[in-house]
C-alpha cells in the first residue's frame, strides 16, 4: 500500500522520532510507545486519502494519524474504534529483523473471524467501528504500525469530527494526545462500575440496617438482664440494710 520510497522516508523518520523522544504510552498499550496527531504523520493521512476513498468507494475527510511501536508481551484487546475512526488503514512501517508478519485479527458483525498478514509497507483498509479487531501477544520488540483514521465526508460525522476536533491537519491535542479508546465503550464501561458501586453501597446500607436492629434487640435483652439482677439483690441489700 505504500511505495518503497514513502516507507524508506517514514523509517528514518521514525527514527528522528525516537532520537527525540517523541513517543509515549498510552492506556490501550501501555507496555508500547506511541505518537497521535503528528504534522509528518498527518501528511501521509492526507497523501493517501484519495487512494482510500477510491478503494473504499465513497469521499473521506481525514480525522487523524496515531503511530505504535509494539513492545515485547504487548497485547492489543479485542476492540472497536471510537467515531473518529470510521474508515482505518493500519500499515505495517517495520517489522523486527528476522520475526514474521505483522498480524492483525478481525472479526466482521455477522460473518466469522479472520487475520491480515501485513509485510512492511503492506496496509489493510477497515471499518474501525464496525469491525472488532485486535493483536495477539507480541514475542519481540519492535513492530512499526501507522494507523489513519477517515470519516465518511457525507456521513453523520462531517464536519464535527474532520481533523478529530482539531483546527487542521498536525495541530497539537489539548491534553497531547488523542484518545485511543471507543468513548462510548468508556462511558459504558464507567456506568457499569457506578452501578456496581452502587449496589454495593446498598448491600451495605442493609446489612448495617441489620446490625443496628440486632443491636438494639441485644440491648433491650441487656436492659432486661440488668432489671432482673436489681431485683434479684434488692432483698439481699434491704436485709443488708436492716442490719
Ligand atoms: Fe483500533
């Protein structure tokens, strides 16, 4: 998918990248680095999208460009993309010397699970949030991965998500970076856990309820234990008394 001269360009570049440390982690693959957003990276994003629009038959609007370099043991969770990511192309840049192919597995709604075999400078063209994809377990450093990220340009996203929010093409993220996670996938992941959270607060309200019933019954017993003592040395002290 890309020509040997643009992917010999992005190896050096990548390379530039490192020697400034502009990679970080992020929450999705936290053992690996990653780079969004970058003005360089975003030029291939818009370099390419004639060529995606064509393939895919329909005009894109380009959101953004995100960049991973695979750490050893990583893995990529089964997932779909958040709306920024309608139409993905995910390209392998470089491939560790000596391992295999970069594998990326996917799994179409109503149709069965498949693999895409990707050597360096191959790409594969998908449905980021309509298709679940994801990354078995790494077994060495150094796999390169380009991911750009498309909306459809008569879609419901135009404009709102062109450039992923952002003025234009290369712009910096306000908080440095852009998402990699489904929002949606996070908000429903957080209601889950408040609702937990909840039902637990409950339980407890309940079993303390219980306690502070039980409580009160010991108590009460107590207060009827300590009666019946009074009674039972009253005599005693009167005689006691009398004395
Ligand atoms: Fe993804």
């Amino acid at each position: 998918m890309l020509p040997e001269t643009i992917l010999q360009y992005l190896k050096v570049y990548y390379a530039i990248l490192t020697a400034n440390n502009r990679f970080s982690n992020d929450g999705q693959c936290p053992l690996s680095l990653s780079v969004g957003g970058d003005a360089a990276l975003d030029a291939v994003l818009e370099w390419i999208r004639p060529e995606v629009s064509r393939l895919v038959g329909f005009d894109l609007a380009p959101t953004y460009s995100y960049s991973r370099q695979y750490a050893k043991d990583e893995v990529l969770t089964r997932h779909r993309d958040r709306p920024s990511c309608e139409i993905s192309v995910t390209a392998s840049i470089q491939i560790p010397k000596g391992a295999g192919p970069s594998v990326l597995h996917l799994k179409p709604p109503n149709s069965e699970e498949t693999k895409v075999e990707m050597l360096e400078g191959d790409g594969c063209v998908y449905a980021g949030t309509e298709i679940e994809h994801w990354r078995e377990r790494f077994s060495v450093d150094g796999y390169i991965q380009l991911f750009l990220h498309f909306i459809e340009r008569r879609g419901p996203n135009y404009p709102r998500l062109m450039f992923d929010g952002r003025e234009c093409l290369g712009a910096r993220y306000p908080d440095g970076k852009p998402h990699t996670m489904d929002h949606d996938a996070v908000n429903a992941m957080l209601l889950k856990e408040f609702l937990k959270e909840r039902r637990t607060v409950q339980e407890l309200k309940k079993e303390i309820a219980a306690l502070t019933e039980s409580m009160k019954k010991q108590g009460s017993k107590i207060e009827k234990v300590g009666d019946q003592l009074e009674l039972a040395k009253s005599p005693q002290q009167i005689v006691l008394n009398s004395q």
